[in-house]
C-alpha cells in the first residue's frame, strides 16, 4: 500500500455560538478527509472568529477518497505548517493549490474501475462500491469485508457523468499495484 500522509480533520472554529462536533466538514474545515491536503499544499480556509483557534489532527498514512467504510490507516505524526491571514479574503468556503500531481503515488500499474449507475448519486457510489467489491473478490479472492476495507484504503470515487438525466454515474477507481 502506498502511503500519503495527510491530516484528516483541518479547520478552524465556526463563528456560530455553541457546541460543535468536529466530526461533520463544514465552510471553516472540519473532518474534511481529502487525502490531497498533504507536503507542500496551500490550504485557504474562512476566518469567523478571532484568533482562528486553527486545529489540526485524526493524521492518517494513507486513505482513498470517499473514505468509503469509514476508516483510513490511521497514524501519529508531526504536522508543520506556516500560517498567513489575508484579511478580507471573504472565502465562502476551503480551496487549496497542490504543488503538483495528487495521483501520481498510485498510478504506477493502472486501476481496476468499477461504474455504478443510479438516479441517486450516493446511490450510484453504493453501486460502484458493491461492483468493486465483487469484482476484488473475483479476480483476488478477497472475502466482501476485507475487500470493503481495502477499498476504504485506497480507491477512490469520482463522479464520472452528471449530465445525462436521469441517471448519474459514479467510479471507484481501484490501483492495481496493491495486488503487484
């Protein structure tokens, strides 16, 4: 398994009053879990209180997009950043600029994709999951378990078609150097 280590839960404080889950992402950060917010990326984030109160933490080794069974390669690390604040940046949400590839750790012997179709689009992912879940099963005798975990890991969702109503259509992208 190919590591990339990232911080799964990066944010600031929202600026309404109370108590607050970190659990749920939301515009100032969160639980964002995107694997790509790792060495080297800018990440802008909106300020609505003073002080920021920035928080960073739940550091993962590697965890595919979609996060799809909950569940990454959970891991302690250090984390260095550099803070900047751009006042009046008025952000209605986080953005960020990577400093090159994102894929590029995972691409090496190509993927394994399966497609889900539905007129739901977490509907469509379920499909895509459930077919790449049979499918590892098939081609590497992987009971449905630790082939969902697996998944977890290291496959990612994307949405391949939104367009062509009624239906969407949703990859999960499975790297074929896990079974190299």
């Amino acid at each position: 398994m190919p590591l990339k280590p990232f911080p799964g839960t990066i944010g600031v404080a929202p600026g309404e009053p109370g108590v607050h889950s970190a659990l749920p992402p939301r515009n100032v950060g969160g639980n964002l879990d995107i694997r790509d917010l790792t060495v080297g990326v800018e990440l802008h984030l909106p300020v609505e209180v003073p002080g920021a109160l920035l928080s960073i933490g739940d550091t993962h080794a590697a965890q595919g997009d979609g996060e799809l069974a909950g569940t990454a390669i959970e891991s302690p690390m250090s984390v260095t950043v550099k803070l900047e604040l751009e006042k009046d940046a008025r952000l209605p949400g986080p953005w960020f600029d990577t400093p090159g590839p994102t894929r590029s750790h995972v691409d090496g012997d190509g993927y394994h994709v399966a497609v889900g179709v539905a007129s739901d689009l977490m509907e469509a992912a379920r499909a895509a999951t459930s077919n790449m879940i049979d499918l590892l099963g098939r081609l590497h005798q992987l009971a449905p378990e630790d082939a969902y975990l697996l998944c977890s890991v290291c496959a990612d969702l994307h949405i391949s078609e939104a367009v062509n109503k009624p239906n969407w259509m949703v990859s999960l992208y499975f790297p074929r150097l896990v079974f190299a």
